[in-house]
C-alpha cells in the first residue's frame, strides 16, 4: 500500500536528519495518524454523540453519559490513551453532526447515524464499523387503532429533519401511493412532546429510539404502540474522517477487539483469569503475543484495557440495551444468529 504524502514526507525528514547525525524530533516518530496523536497530545477523546437517547447516550443523575455510543466513545478511548474515562462528550444535532466531524471539532462520531453511500461518498467521512442495526419504524397511540403502516395514508408524521428517517418514510409512502404530512421538529424532546400532545399522528425514527422512548413513558408506555413494519436498513455506526487510515484502523478494530472478547468468553470480570491460556485468539487479544498494538500504533494491551474497562461487546449491550426491554435479535454474534461478525485477530 502507499504511504500518503504527508507520510513519506516526515519519514524522508527523519532520515535526513539522522543522516546528518540529529536526533528526529518527537514529531517525526508520530503514530502515523495525526488525529490519534491529537488525541494523545490533549490526553482525552473528543466523542460527538447525541443530545440524549435512553440507551444510546444520556446523562445519569450524576452527569455521567450512559449509552451504547457512549461506551463505544470509552472503547475507543481505552485503546487510544489506555485509559476509558479520558473521554469529553459533545451533546450534537442531527443537522451539526457531520460539520462538527469534518472541522476536527470531534474526533470520532457515535451518534446513532445511519452508514449510507451518500453520505460516505459525498462528506469526506467514512464508517469504521456497525455498533447497532436499526431500522426506520413508527409509534402511534394506541387510542388511534392503527394497528400497521398502510393504515396510515394521509397521516402527519413527527419526524427529525436532516435525518435518514426523512427519506425512508418519503419511499415507503411513494412504493405504497400513500401521502403524508411531515412535521419537521429538531429538537428531540419538543419532537417528542408534539407527538405526545396529538400534533402528529405518529411519530417515525429508528426502531430502537422509539422503543427506549416508549419505554421512558412508564406506566403510559401501554398507551404507546409500536407498528410492526420495519421499513429501512439503518445500520449504525461510528464514523471518522477520510484521509487518516490509522485513525479508521483504530476506531474499527477496537470495536472488533470487544466482538472478539465476547466470542471468546472474555470479560471485564474474568479477563485476568486468562493470562496464562493457550488458545491462540485470546493471547492475542490480550496482547500476550504478536505486535497487533504496535500495527496499530497503539500499546499492545490495547485490547485488554478494551475490555477491563468497558466490557466486551455483549457486556456493553446487557448494560444499555437490555434494561430497556429491546431484544439483541440481529444484533447477536453471528454464531447466535446475528450480523456482528468479528474479522480474525491475527
């Protein structure tokens, strides 16, 4: 593969100097990934996630933000700085999200957006892996008696504008010559309170949004129906920017470094207890073997502080998913009948 300009560049400089008997400068002996030695520089993780999704990310009662993409903002910390908490959450729109990415504002985006070839095509950003696969669906009130999608021609729709949602909703209705009204909010809780309040007729995002927000209803969560179409593919990832390949490498194989764990039956709980184990995968992942860190510029226990401090990827699920009553389904190991497939670690 060749190296980018910016890489010979540097590494032609270092030999010119040593050369000429000096020392490179620490600069010139960077990671290979200018946003990864960024990281290193500040010592924290700039992590744009949501404004606030049960599940996804939220602050606890103590401020701390709890959620899927916020664990997936540590996982990547943990290997970058050795270190989970070294992390700074920004609270981002779906209208500011990808300008935050493309000025350096964050580093890393987990903000349960959708990988489409648009989008991967047209912003200079790219997707380092699928941490949930969503689809479009729509909640209703029960009182309404809509019992499915195709029942509701004609109807207004609450929906995030900006969003992936949009055109799903506006295919499904031209494939089935139905019409529907938009009701464009961004504000996630006024969204929420205009369908709760009767502005709409339903209220349309990814599945698992509807569901936690359903679920964050309590005893009015009955009052609330999920209709069981499921009307797009929304795989959810975690995105960075084109052009810095070790950062991409970094991003994906710690999400695959956690799959791996939980194929293995590696925990944060039981981690330690396998340092002397023989199979091959694990003294790997452990980084009891080889040089995987040093091929990623990272320590070669990278992968340990994974899944010591964050969990492996069924720990992580468990923690944030599975309290809001939201089966793994597709999102099970491939093994057990899921997408999530680990590439081998070797």
């Amino acid at each position: 593969m060749f190296r980018s300009t910016r890489t010979r560049g540097a590494a032609l400089f270092a030999g010119l100097l040593l050369t000429a008997g000096l020392a490179a400068p620490a600069h010139a002996e960077g990671s290979g990934s200018a946003t990864l030695d960024a990281v290193r520089a500040r010592g924290q993780l700039v992590c744009g996630v949501s404004t606030g999704v049960p599940g996804f990310s939220l602050p606890d009662s103590q401020g701390v933000t709890r959620g899927i993409d916020a664990d997936g903002c540590r996982t990547i910390a943990a290997a970058a700085l050795g270190d989970a908490s070294k992390v700074k959450f920004v609270p981002l729109t779906t209208t500011n999200r990808f300008t935050a990415l493309q000025s350096g504002e964050v580093d890393v985006l987990i903000r349960s957006t959708t990988w489409t070839l648009a989008r991967e095509g047209n912003l200079g950003l790219e997707f380092a892996w699928v941490n949930y696969y969503d689809g479009t669906g729509f909640l209703v009130k029960k009182s309404s008696g809509v019992k499915s999608a195709k029942e509701m021609d004609g109807a207004t729709i609450c929906v995030q504008p900006g969003t992936s949602t949009e055109l799903a909703i506006a295919d499904y209705y031209r494939l089935n010559n139905m019409k529907f009204t938009p009701i464009l909010i961004q504000d996630l809780p006024e969204i929420q309170n205009a369908f709760l309040s009767g502005r709409c007729d339903a209220y349309s995002t990814d599945g698992s949004a509807l569901a936690t927000f359903r679920f964050s209803q309590g005893p009015k969560a009955d009052d609330l129906v999920l209709l069981p179409e499921i009307i797009s593919k929304e795989p959810l990832g975690v995105m960075v920017r084109k052009g810095d390949d070790k950062w991409f490498d970094v991003a994906r194989w710690s999400y695959v470094a956690a799959l791996t764990a939980e194929e293995n039956g590696v925990t944060s709980q039981n981690i330690d207890s396998f340092a002397d184990s023989k199979v091959p995968d694990i003294r790997r992942l452990l980084g009891l073997e080889g040089e995987l860190g040093k091929a990623l510029g990272l320590d070669n226990k990278w992968a340990y502080n994974i899944v010591k401090q964050v969990g492996n990827y069924g720990e992580v699920w468990d923690r944030n998913i599975t309290p809001m009553g939201m089966p793994r389904g597709i999102n099970n190991l491939w093994n057990k009948g899921g997408l999530q497939y680990a590439p081998p670690m070797r």
